[in-house]
C-alpha cells in the first residue's frame, strides 16, 4: 500500500525534525508524558504526517502509539490554532 510507503518515509523525518524544533528527544515525543512542550510538539507531528501524507487517522495512531481519536482531535487543534 502507497500510504504505508509514503507513511514510513515521511514519519522518521518529521519525527526529528520536530524533536529538534522543540529541543525533545523523539523517545519523549513518542512518549505518555504531557510536561511542556510535548503535547504542542506532538499535535505539530501529527499535522506534518497527516499533511505530508495520505495516511488515515487508524494509520497515523498506530505508529504513535495513540488513539484513533486523540489523533483526529490533534489535527483539528492545529488546523483550529492556524486558522
């Protein structure tokens, strides 16, 4: 499948470069804790990767290890805050 493909190239990448933004290490953004700045680094992630690729919510929670939902629900955050 394409998006699976497309999935695993795009997520290492914008993991680093997020964990570089936000000076956090990408086991921290992979992570269950929620100390600043990770949950704002992790929505932005979430954002690159949906943005990035064709990948699915099922998809996109699975390789972060979250909930369909609390991905979905962290998309729609930073669309919220850019709009």
């Amino acid at each position: 499948m394409a998006t699976t493909y497309q999935l695993s190239l795009v997520f290492p990448a914008a993991l680093k470069i997020v964990a570089k933004h936000f000076d956090c290490s990408e086991t921290a953004l992979l992570g269950r804790s929620r100390s600043v700045p990770l949950p704002e680094a992790r929505r932005l992630l979430i954002y690159l990767v949906f943005d990035l690729t064709p990948a699915h919510t099922n998809e996109v929670a699975y390789v972060l290890g979250r909930d369909r939902t609390t991905v979905a629900n962290a998309y729609l955050r930073v669309l919220r805050e850019v709009m």
